[in-house]
C-alpha cells in the first residue's frame, strides 16, 4: 500500500523509467494515471499481485 508521499516518490521513478515497447509505455500511463488519482484524492493505491 502506498501512501501520497510515497505516491509522490513513484512518480518521480516513473518519469525517469525509458519504456522499451509499446506495452511497457502503456503500462507507466495505467501506473501514473493511478497514482495521480490516488493523490488527488488523498487516498492510497493498493497494489496486489496474487
């Protein structure tokens, strides 16, 4: 679980990341749309990998 700081951090990682496709492109923009949102509504983002 992330919080609006760590949030914050995660984007800047984002926008440092080179995708090499087209699907690992789409990817960052589901993850950054995701964070943005949770910011904005100063929330968490919740990721699970079962």
């Amino acid at each position: 679980m992330f919080n609006t700081t760590q949030l914050t951090m995660l984007l800047d990682e984002l926008a440092n990341l080179s995708p090499s496709n087209d699907k690992e492109a789409e990817m960052l923009v589901v993850l950054r749309d995701a964070a943005e949102a949770a910011i904005r509504r100063n929330g968490y983002l919740w990721f699970s990998v079962d």
